[in-house]
C-alpha cells in the first residue's frame, strides 16, 4: 500500500426512534409477523397520501446540530423513482436538493492523530419493506413491516483514508445517534447500516480513483474487513495493469470478499423530482433553538470531561462513553463513593461480565448506580473484600438491593476481630506441619495455600490484610 | 319513466333537499326514480362504470326509517361520484383496466363527507383513464355520450359525472379537476361544474394523476347546488398535507348576500377571446357578458400573457407526475397482473401494457422522459418556473378585478371519435381551462345557452382569486339566475 492511498466516504442509515413510521401511523416496532405494521399508505394503496412524521424531522435536525451541520430552515422531500416489489409506492419519499442538514464534520482520532471527516448532508426518507425469497415453493414474498419507517442517511465526503479512520468515524456517529436517542443503534436488525464508497490513487495524486460501493456491511468488524479487502483487491487491478470498474459490490463475511453486484450500465435514473404531495418541510426558529438547547454533552466532549475531571485513562473513558446510559451509571455512582477508578474498575470488570451474560444494558437492570457506588465504598472501608463483592454482584444486580444491608443481612461482612482470626491461622499451621516446613525452607509463596485455608474456615470472610499479617507473624 | 320520476329528477338538488326534509318526498321515492332514470338514460349515454342498483334502496329505505336529520345537509339526495375517487366496498377502478375489480376499503375525504351528510351513492361515473383526456373516450370501458346529442362526447375527463348529471341520473356529482376536467365537461353538457382552490378539498382517496394540479369538485345543474355540494367536502383533512388548514366560508351565506352584479368587476382577458374559438361560443359567452353589464358588473381588459406556455408547461408537468404517481400499479399487490410471469421484468412490462391504454402510457412515456437526467433542467425545471409565472400573471389580473371570465372551451360538443386520432389537437380543447390549475386557484363553469350553430350548450368560465370560492359562487349564481339553466336533457332517453 506504500504506493496507494485510499480514499473512503460512508453513507449510513439510521432508523429513527419514532413510534410511528414516516408518512403514516403504522407502528416501527421490530420482529411482527409479516404484513401487520401495515396500512393503506405505507403499502401504496390508489389514492393515499403521506403526512410526515413531526417527530422525525425534528431527530434529522438533532442529528444535523450534533455533528456541526447546517439545518436548513426549509427542506424538500423529493421522490426517487425505481420499481422493485419491497417499493409499493414505486418511489421511495428521500430528499435530493435540499436535505434538512448539510455542511456539517466530524473528529475523529486514529492512534493518536486527530482527523476532520466532512459531513456532506443528512436527508430523510423512508425505508423499503423486504422482499423474501422462498426455496421452498420457488416464490417470493413481500414483507412491508418496514415499508415507510423513517431513515437518516447520513453521507460523508471522502475524507477517511483506511478501514481504521472508516471504523472510527462509524463508531463516532453511532454513539452520537445512541447519546441522542434518535436511533437505537441496532447494527443487527438494521437500524443502523452502512454502505462504503471505496477507491484507491497513487500517493499524491489529487483526482480521486474509480470508486466501488460496498454493500451488505452490518458490523464494525465487517466494515473494517471489507474495506480492507477492498483496498487490496483495487490495488491488484491496478498491479496487474487492469482499470478498476466502477460498480456496487456485495461483502460477503463468510468468504471475506467483495462480490460485484452490478455495474454503472444498469445504474438506476432515479428521475428525482420534489413530491407534489408534501409542502417543503419548515422548521420554525424557535424549535431549531430550543433542540439546540437541549442537545446533550456529546461523546467525545463527554471523554475529555471524564478523563479531567476524574482522572480516567483515555480507554476507560472510551469504554465508560460508548453508551451514554453506562457513562450516566458511572458518574451517578461516582458521586456517592468518590473512587472513580475503583467504580471504572468495578463497572468494566463485573458490570459488563454480567451485562453481557444477560445480554442485557445498563439501563435494563435492577441495580441503581447509588448501589455500585455504596459497594465500592463498603469495598474500600473494608466491610467486605472485593472477592465477596464480585461473588454478590450478580445477586445485587438482579435485584436492586443496596449492598450494605445486603451483605448484612446474609453476614458476609468481613471478620476484622483478631482474636476470631488467630483461632484460625492457629489451626491452619497445626493442621498442615509440612507445608510449614516448606514455607520456613523458604517457599513463601506457599503463603497464599494458607489463606486458602483460612478463608475456607471463615467461610472468606476473614479480613485478608489482617490474616496475611498475622501469617506472617507466626510463620515468622 | 312514470311522470312522478321524470318531476322529480328535474329538482334542483337544493329543492330536493328540502322537499325530503319536510318528508314531502321520501328517500326511497326519490332514490327509485334516479334508479328509474338510470334504467332509462344508461343505455344510451353509458356514464356510470358502477351502477350500485338495489343496494341504494335498502340505503334510502333506512334513511326514511330513521327520518330526516337537519344535521345532514344533503340528507336522502342522490349523487354519484367520479370513479377516480375511491368507496369503501365499491369497485373503483379510474377508468383503466389496471385496477381490475379493485376495492378499496377506505372512502375518499369527500366520498366520507357525502355520506356523512346524508347523501345516497348511487355509483359511480365513468372518465378517461386515470382522468387522461377530454372526452371520456380513453375510458377502458365504453365511451359516454352527451345528452343533449348522443353522437357527441361529453367532454373530459369527468364526462361520465356531467352526463350523469344532465341527464337527470342525480342531483349531483362529484369529479376532479387536472387541466379542466370538471369545467370543460361541466360545459359541453350545460352543467355547472366548480373547480375550488387547490388545498380547499382534500384528495385522500383521489386516485392521483397531476398530484400538484388534481382538484375534487361538484358538477351541477345549478350554481347553488354546487355551493352545497361544496359546504360539505370543503375542509381540512390531516391526511392530505396539502390541505389547507383555512376555515370553510359560508357559502350558502355569500349566494344569499348578493343578489346583482353592482361592484363586481369582470376581466376579461386578452388572450381568451377570438383565434381558435368558435364563433357560436364567442357569440354566447358575449352575450353572457353583456347579461353581466346590466347587471352592475363592469367589464375590466386584462391580460394574462404566458397563457400561450400553458399547454406546454401543463404537458410537461402533469405527465411528470403521473410517471410517479403510477408506479405503483405494477401488478404486485393489486389490480391487474399478468399470467405466469417469466420474471420480474416481465411480471411488471406486461401488467402495466396490459392494462394501461394508450393515452396513459403516451403520459407515462412523456413523463419518465421529461425527468430523466439530463432533461430535468430542460424540462420539468423550466415548466416549474414558466407556471410560477402564470401564477403571477392571474395574481396581477385579479389584483384589478374580481372575476376573470372567458369560456371553458372553444367548441361546443364534437362528434365522438372526430378527435381520437390527433391527440395534439385534444390537448388543445383545454386551452382555456388548464393554465388555471397550474396556477392553483378556484373556477367554476356555468351554462350560458345553446350554440346557435350547433344546438349543445356553451359554458361560461369564471375565475376569482383563491379560496375565493365564496365570491366567486355568489357572482355567478347571480348572472346564472338571469341567464337560466338547461336542467335536465330530455332527448337522451331511449335514443
């Protein structure tokens, strides 16, 4: 690649959160049985007519000011003409002319180097239903659940130059629409996807190479991988003398390639023209005002503040702001321990362990920040150790009970009376007369057999600082 | 057809109304004699696609059972309705054989108001496909055939709802209005027909063709049954987002409140009068004029000088949108499909060769050309502009008078398939009546005599300014009164 560089710009698809759908009160909801989210609008009945979802158009304006766009004050929906089955109107409702942000960028930072990526626009439109192709009977069906659920794309320039500054800037948007609510960021289902234009030029080179657009990339780990292979696939064309067509590919992530899926002759004219059914969408000054008021602290602002303000390593910060309901949970619990470092710790370590095992977020257990702070306290006070933490956390985070009456109520607090422990460091060394010996002939990591001992008999209750110097007293 | 029935379908719809509100008449007896006259007229003229027969009786019969309601202003009246407008549980099928036997389960904003208000539906009236023509000849059905003269077309595209409604079939009907489709037919069959401001009537369940363009209207037999027919389907509808959200004048109010023309200024506009208009209309849309003058009105030049851009802008525009707007007949989920499709391509080529005709898919073809890339700018941009300008030419005219008058076509009836073989020379029947629907505001068509060469009626077109309505009804109810209207066609039945 010393030769080449690459040059990427994303468009990307956001749900929006909306109940309802774009143009009609059909419900978005995710997972009916086919063909019940369905009305005469969104399955393109004679004589219907969209009326646009207020809600949406003011989460397109959210997203524009979140990433620095210009929001239009008058947008226009334009229809994009093609036929295709899982298309009942015949033309997707998208805007052409005049999105409702434009203008806007991104900063992203790649091992070290911070990056500006253009924004060119956001537009709204509505999605397709999908078509479903059956072996069995050699049929195919149609399924118009998603028929008219509100989509942004969002497009960039192309301002990224490798899969990692394409991952980057992916992953960036993807905790801003999360921060704001205006997507739920389901990579799996689709709420969230994205299609990479890929091409390649010799280093210096200002014109851009023939670009491909990559399709089918719904994971992070995807878009990484096919943009990879991407860039080393054109850059065999060029090696072996060969242009590189312009064309959209399909990814295949079992194979790991890029698949041609059709050329620039069977390119679509969309013959776009502004729907006579919509009047140009207005957004008074006043609403432009009081969402830009109301945006919240963004991720990568949100970072910095957690990385001055409580000390954070840059990674822990990253992990704890991927997901504002975590960042939320950290700072709450923070407040009423004062250990950030100990609450990071704690919430990467058990937290996430038993969130994952779940399959679960943050905002979906029992378990209130207020509770983690208080176990990180009772931790460090030395009421329990952190190996009795770890093993109550799955109980305290199924259900919600504050962790000092907890371990309590069940007598985990930890034994911290001397004379409780000398009775069993007493009876440990008696019990185990050649593990003694050996400690005595100077193998002293034998000091943690003991302990195991010890915690066995106090049923680990026993305060591990003091058995550890009593041990060492007696073992001398 | 009893004496009784041919008395009563010569009502006005006002005087039917009233006359079922004092139980003078009941639904059931009025309902049977449309059905009568239906019975009577439709073998000849061929206006109705869906003839509701019997049902309307069960219909009528539990009105009188339940007994008038002064909520219901049209309460008992028989009307039919375009078929361009879908009815819940009644075939609709625009004209075109692409819809087959659709049926839709939701009524259209209007078709619901009728019925709210009382009204009866008899069925449904026939037009050219997808309202494309002037004469109800591109109906994939049959063609229908004035009443007054059964060898000569109605006019278009609402043809079968002016037929229906000067033959006596109803009181009243409902069509849509593109580039004249309400008030040329509204004049070749000495009706009125009202085309209101764009937004006045919802189009939720108005079979789209020209989307920016498309109006739902009354035709008539009188300017005061336009007015009610009006009162009812006028209003807000969220599902149309090009609705408008502006209060429904009262324009029963604004018919009673002026009883001559005095103050009202009449413009006439250049390019309305003399070349390509046939002097038996020029002659009787003068003496309408000239009816108006001694009325009080005074006679106002004014110009409107990019009419002549208008066929071209309105023939660019409309086939845009109609390209879109008829995609989504592609034989997937309803109306007519092709047998055993090869594949994709093929299930959609022939569903939509099948079952468009040919003025459609002339308009289709138009359409998808004038939007394609690299023509957009030439065409579609351009025709976008030329209409603002005609916009601002009507608002510069009617900023110096109130009423803009000229007639609604430049001929009387023509004899059917005279013009089926030269569309150019079709498209130009709607000279008078298209530039207006560009420009978005209300007109309406009044009967102003016989031509004195060819005996069928002459309409008399009038412009006002928008959501003028009000005025505009009132001005011509008064100039209509002096002038008399045909009422209802005798000749037709049993020709």
């Amino acid at each position: 690649m010393a030769l080449y560089e690459a040059v990427i710009g994303l468009e990307v698809h956001a749900q929006l959160r909306t109940r309802s759908k774009l143009f009609c009160s059909c419900s978005t909801a995710f997972g009916a049985a086919p063909n019940t989210n369905v009305c005469e609008v969104c399955s393109g009945m004679p004589g219907v007519l969209p009326v646009p979802n207020a809600r949406a158009v003011e989460y397109a304006a959210r997203m524009g000011m979140a990433v620095n766009c210009t929001v239009n004050p008058v947008s226009v929906f334009a229809r994009k003409n093609y036929f295709y089955p899982d298309l009942p109107k015949g033309y997707q409702i998208s805007q052409f002319e005049t999105p409702i942000c434009e203008h806007g960028h991104l900063d992203i930072t790649v091992n070290g180097q911070t990056r500006r990526i253009g924004i060119t626009r956001i537009h709204m439109e509505d999605d397709a239903g999908k078509n479903i192709h059956s072996a069995g009977d050699n049929a195919s069906y149609v399924d118009l659940n998603r028929s008219g659920v509100p989509l942004i794309e969002i497009v960039s320039e192309p301002d990224m130059r490798s899969a990692e500054e394409a991952v980057a800037y992916l992953k960036a948007l993807h905790a801003i629409v999360v921060y704001l609510g205006v997507c739920d960021g389901n990579m799996e289902e689709g709420s969230f996807r994205c299609d990479a234009n890929v091409s390649i030029r010799p280093k210096g080179q200002q014109e851009f190479g023939t670009r491909a657009e990559l399709k089918n990339l719904n994971s992070f780990r995807n878009v990484q991988r096919a943009i990879e292979y991407e860039i080393a696939r054109q850059q065999d064309v060029l090696e072996d003398g060969d242009a590189v067509v312009q064309e959209t590919r399909l990814y295949d992530a079992v194979k790991n390639v890029t698949v041609s899926m059709r050329g620039k002759e069977e390119a679509h004219d969309y013959r776009y023209f502004p729907d006579p059914d919509l009047m140009p969408v207005r957004i008074a000054a006043e609403d432009l005002a009081r969402w830009r008021a109301d945006l919240p602290e963004l991720p990568q602002a949100r970072r910095a503040r957690l990385m001055e303000q409580h000390g954070l390593s840059e990674q822990d910060a990253e992990v704890l702001t991927a997901d504002r309901a975590l960042a939320d949970f950290f700072e709450a619990a923070t407040a009423v321990c004062g250990q950030p470092k100990k609450v990071s710790n704690m919430m990467q370590g058990a937290l996430l362990r038993e969130l994952n095992q779940r399959a679960v977020t943050v905002d979906a257990i029992a378990m209130r920040p207020e509770a983690l702070g208080e176990l990180v306290r009772i931790v460090e006070a030395g009421l329990i150790s952190a190996k009795i933490a770890n093993d109550i956390f799955g109980e305290l985070l199924e259900s919600g009970a504050m962790p000092e009456a907890f371990v309590k109520e069940r007598g985990l607090v930890q034994i911290s009376d001397t004379s409780a422990i000398e009775t069993a460091v007493d009876e440990a060394i008696a019990e185990n007369p050649a593990e003694v010996e050996a400690y005595k002939g100077g193998k002293t990591k034998l000091i943690s057999f003991f302990m195991g001992q010890i915690m066995r008999k106090t049923k680990g209750k026993a305060n591990p600082a003091l058995v550890t110097e009593l041990l060492q007293k007696k073992l001398g | 057809m009893s004496d009784t029935s041919t008395a009563i379908v010569s009502l006005s719809l006002a005087d039917v109304r009233d006359r079922l509100a004092r139980r003078e008449l009941t639904a059931e007896q009025v309902t049977a004699a449309c059905l009568d006259r239906i019975a009577a007229t439709e073998p000849a003229i061929a206006a109705l696609l869906t003839n509701r027969g019997e049902a309307v009786l069960a219909e009528a019969r539990a009105l009188d059972g339940a007994g008038p309601d002064p909520a219901k202003p049209l309460w008992g009246v028989p009307l039919t309705v375009k078929d361009a407008l879908t009815t819940a549980g009644t075939r609709t099928t625009c004209g075109s054989r692409i819809l087959g036997d659709f049926t839709p389960h939701y009524d259209a904003f209007a078709v619901a108001r009728l019925r709210e208000a009382g009204a009866v539906i008899l069925g449904k009236t026939n037009m050219d496909e997808f309202a494309m023509g002037s004469s109800t000849e591109n109906s994939a059905f049959a063609p229908t055939r004035n009443p007054w003269n059964v060898a000569r077309v109605p006019g278009g595209s609402s043809g079968g709802s002016a037929a229906s409604v000067a033959a006596g079939q109803c009181f009243g009907s409902l069509g849509t209005d593109t580039g004249g489709s309400i008030r040329q037919p509204a004049s070749l069959c000495g009706c009125v027909g009202l085309k209101p401001t764009y937004g006045r009537v919802s189009r939720f369940g108005l079979v789209a063709y020209g989307s920016s363009l498309d109006q739902i209207g009354p035709l008539t037999r009188t300017v005061e049954d336009a007015a009610l027919l009006l009162s009812v389907i006028a209003g807000h509808d969220p599902r149309d987002a090009t609705s408008a959200a502006l209060p429904v004048d009262d324009y029963m109010g604004a018919l009673a409140a002026r009883k001559d023309l005095s103050g009202v200024r009449i413009g006439v506009p250049r390019e309305f009068r003399g070349e390509g208009i046939d002097p038996e209309v020029s002659a009787a849309c003068q003496a309408a004029l000239d009816k108006a003058q001694e009325l009080g009105a005074s006679i106002v030049d004014v110009e409107l000088p990019h009419t002549p851009y208008s066929i071209a802008a309105y023939y660019i525009i409309a086939p845009a949108e109609a390209s879109s707007n008829l995609a989504r007949f592609d034989g997937v989920r309803y109306g007519r499909r092709a047998e055993s499709p090869r594949d994709l391509a093929d299930l959609y080529v022939r569903s939509r060769a099948e079952g468009f005709g040919d003025e459609v898919q002339r308009r289709i073809m138009l359409g998808t050309y004038v939007l394609s890339s690299g023509y957009y700018d030439a065409y579609y941009r351009k025709a976008a502009q030329v209409r603002r300008l005609i916009r601002e030419d009507y608002e510069k005219a009617l900023a110096r008078c109130d009423v803009l008058c000229g007639p609604a076509s430049p001929v009387t009836a023509w004899g059917l398939g005279e013009l089926t073989s030269d569309p150019l020379k079709m498209y130009m029947m709607d000279v008078f009546t298209l530039s207006l629907n560009l420009a978005g505001l209300p007109g309406l068509c009044i009967p102003v005599g016989m031509g004195g060469r060819s005996g069928m009626p002459v309409g008399l077109q009038m412009l006002g300014r928008a959501f003028g309505e009000g005025d505009l009804l009132a001005a011509a109810n008064v100039l209509s009164g002096a002038l008399g209207v045909p009422g209802v066609a005798p000749a037709c039945e049993g020709a």
